[in-house]
C-alpha cells in the first residue's frame, strides 16, 4: 500500500498529497536613511525600544557606545539608526534644532494584521517536510496504530502539526488564493532526506516549512545552500545552521533569556532590594551567574550539590516576611520543578509571599505531575515563545473549527502549525517574496506572534511573550 494511502487511513479527514521538495531565499539589510535621537522614557528597555524602530539591539548599541549593560537611564539620548521602511510608515517626526525627533509616545510599535492585507501573489507553491514516519505503522493492526497514535513521538507531533496547517491553508483558499501543497514524509531518515533533495527540483517552491529536526534541517540547507528558497524551521528553539537560506521561526533560547533578563532590570528599577534566592543546576552556571551579578546579595543554592534535594529548612529561614520573596528556579529537571515549586508555595503565607520566576521555561513544565495551582500561587513569570492560553473568542472559533474537522481538540502543536503556515502564506500573498515580508513587522495570530530579523545569515523570529501566572489566570506582561 503506498504512502499516500497510509495517511488517508490514519487521518481520514486530511486532504493531502505527498510529493517531495525543498527552499531558500536571498537575504537583504535595508538601508539605513537617517539617526532619530530616542529620549528614553521610564520603564523602557534596550527591547521594547528595538521593537519601536524595528531594528536590533545590536544596531541600538553600534550607534550608542554610551550603553553599558542592559540598563538604560530616563531621559537618556539615544541615537536611532532608522531604516526607510520605518520612516515609510511613520508620520510622528518632530524637527528641533535641525535634529529629527521621533516620539515614541505618540505611537506604538507596528503590529500588522495581514488577513485583511492586500494580495499581491495569487498563486503559492510550499512544502511540508516532517517526519511522519508512516511506513512504521502497521495498518492491518488497529491496536498498534491507536496505540502509536496516542503517544507523543515524531509521528504524532508531525500530524498535529500538519492538521493544524491544514486547517489555516483551508481558510485561505477561501480568501482566493491559490496554493499548491506538497507534503513529504522524510522518515527522520538522512537517507530519505537525500532522495528528496536529489530526486526534486526545488525552485518552484515560494518555502519550506521543515524538516521538524534541527538536524534534517542541518542537512537539508546545506545541499541547498545556494538555491534562493526560504527553509523555515518551524518547531525548535535549538541552535541550528543558519544559512543564507534557513529561517528560525522560533526564538531562541538565548533571545528568551535575554527578554527576560531585560524585564528582570525593570524589576531592579521598581524594587532594588527584594530577598533573592537562586536554586539552579550544574548545567545552568551560566545563567546563574548572569542572574548573580544583578543580585549579588541573593542566597544560592545548587541542587546537585544535594542529589536534586532542597532542604525545607533552608529555604524557610531565607524567607522574609518583611520583603518581597523572589525565587529564580533555572533547570529543566522535572522532579527538581515539581519538589521546588510545590515547597515553595507550602511556604507561602498571610505575612511571607513568593515569587518564583525562570528565564527559560522548557517543555518539562508541561508534565502534569507539576501543578498548575502551586504555579499560580507563586505568580510563576517567564519567557515563552507563545502565549498558553486557550480559551478567547479567537482561540474558541478554531477549536470549534478544529473540532469539527479532525474530532478533537487542537493542542499547542497544532495550533502552532496553523499560526506559522498562515503567516508565512500571507506574507508571501503580501509581498511576493518572504525575505521582503520582513519590512512588515511584527505579526500575531492564536498564540504565536512572528518579527523576523536578519543575521548574519538567515532571519529569526525574535517576538517574546512574558508570561505570568495569577491564581488559575495566565497574563501576558506588557
């Protein structure tokens, strides 16, 4: 039985062809047309000022040496290189004493809806590369596939995804435009990966969505280095290979922590000396050392050095009640989440509060042997790349849809998939091309939001939520 006929059967109700195919794309900066000069404002940051102008931090430091750190003093004079496709949208310019102004209160950074944007593309060929790894399924034996099928593995994370795209490729083509969809089956297999990129011819594709795998992306780019179409890693936070042509949608780890080490110095601003513990692992030195150097005067303590243990009596004599209680928690060790945050909250009471905070927030903190209640209690704050929260009237009008279409509810993979496959279509159908798309800005869809940015080679998605939780409420920190 062929491959096609074996997807039929697994997921009755997608629509789909497998084929096989690849993508790149050239790589642009945009000029710079002239320096604005940015009176800081309280509470503004080296980031939210970068997402004003649409450039980098790294761009706001070459042109202001003065910056030392992180930290940013009000009413500090900034000099602001300004690319033409800011000043194109932008009309609150002031001129005084020959210098150009721009009045960052007058107006919010550009945050673009682009399902009601103009269609300038109406036909868009993609692909979509995952590891369904179909030929493993044994068809004739229903319980094997069930049981397959209702654990979390490539198989299951890939066709998640995929109806997730496929219900966002659906509501565009009511919109009129016409796509072309191949979807290929790479097997996790380098093997298979290599057949694909020698038995087809890529250039016809506008992009790549895939290979899931940092790796397979890795190998696939590479073969392709120089063909002009884009390759979108769409599920991984990992360092890849970036070349010309490869383009990580999701932030990464270290852009993560460093969106969160920002909010943590507008914390220091507010409350310059609150009771600070820091309990992390052997494998997040650094990041201790990073949150150690703004609290020098917070009390460590190194789960390893303990067998993952946290006495109770250490850390109930370290907490105030005359003070704020910040607890950073920095691994990714489930049963080190699970003993701290449920310690921690039993420690909190009518006189003594805590606030337990991490700069990165793995996918361990998903297991439900950690209680959503404790991270409530403990106003639990953190960097996300998307914004957990299911149930708003965007959000209830796909799941409906959702529902209706594969009999169940969509998790977070496959309302990734309809987010990221969406906004690369309509960029596409916006601006022809996806390395002009990034002149946009800042997109937003269910829980994902996209402002990708030039690397030395490739683009990143750079666009950081910072969540907090409130009893059984999850907030998005502006």
């Amino acid at each position: 039985m062929g491959i096609i006929n074996k997807f039929k059967i697994l997921f009755f109700l997608l629509p789909v062809i497998i084929y096989s195919q690849e993508i790149n794309e050239n790589l642009t900066n945009f000029s710079v047309v002239d320096t604005l000069i940015h009176k800081v404002q309280k509470k503004q940051t080296l980031y939210l000022i970068s997402k004003i102008y649409n450039i980098t931090i790294e761009d706001i430091r070459k042109y202001n040496p003065q910056i030392k750190g992180s930290r940013l003093s009000r009413k500090m004079l900034l000099n602001i290189p300004v690319k033409r496709e800011f000043l194109e949208k932008t009309t609150p310019l002031l001129v005084k004493n020959d210098t150009i102004i721009y009045d960052s209160l007058k107006t919010d950074y550009f945050k673009v809806n682009l399902i009601d944007s103009t269609i300038n593309k109406k036909f868009i060929k993609i692909a979509i590369l995952a590891p369904f790894k179909l030929d493993q399924i044994e068809l004739d034996s229903v319980e094997n596939s069930k049981f397959l099928l209702k654990n979390l593995n490539l198989t299951t994370v890939s066709l998640d995804f995929y109806s997730g795209a496929i219900n966002a490729i659906n509501m565009v083509k009511k919109s009129g435009i016409n796509l072309e969809v191949d979807v290929i089956d790479t097997k996790n297999n380098f093997i298979t990966i290599s057949e694909i990129i020698d038995n087809k011819t890529i250039e016809d594709y506008d992009f790549i969505l895939g290979p899931l795998i940092p790796r397979n992306i890795n190998q696939l780019s590479r073969a392709i280095v120089k063909s002009k179409i884009p390759i979108i890693s769409p599920l991984s936070s990992k360092e890849i290979e970036i070349n010309e042509n490869v383009v990580q949608s999701m932030p990464s780890k270290l852009n993560q922590r460093n969106r969160m080490l920002e909010y943590i110095d507008l914390m220091i601003e507010d409350e310059p000396d609150p009771c600070v513990m820091i309990i992390y692992d052997n494998n997040h030195e650094n990041i201790k050392q990073q949150l150690y150097e703004r609290f020098p005067y917070a009390e460590l303590i190194n789960t390893d050095e303990n067998d993952g243990y946290v006495d109770p009596k250490v850390t109930d004599s370290l907490l105030v009640s005359t003070k704020n209680n910040i607890v950073f928690l920095e691994s990714e060790n489930l049963n080190i989440i699970t003993s701290v945050s449920s310690l921690l909250n039993s420690q909190i009471s009518s006189k003594r509060n805590i606030s337990m905070l991490t700069t990165f927030r793995s996918d361990v903190y998903e297991n439900e042997n950690i209680s959503f209640e404790h991270l409530g209690n403990l106003n639990f704050t953190y960097p996300s790349y998307y914004m957990p929260i299911y149930n708003n009237e965007k959000i209830d009008l796909f799941n409906n849809s959702y529902l209706e279409e594969f009999g169940k509810r969509p998790n977070k993979i496959a309302i990734r998939g309809h987010d990221i496959i969406l906004d690369l279509i309509l960029r596409v159908a916006n601006k022809k091309k996806f390395n002009k798309s990034i002149k946009i800005g800042e997109t937003e869809y269910l829980q994902n939001k996209f402002n990708y940015f030039p690397l030395n080679k490739g683009f990143i998605n750079k666009s950081i939520y910072l969540i907090k939780h409130e009893k059984l409420n999850i907030l998005e920190i502006k």
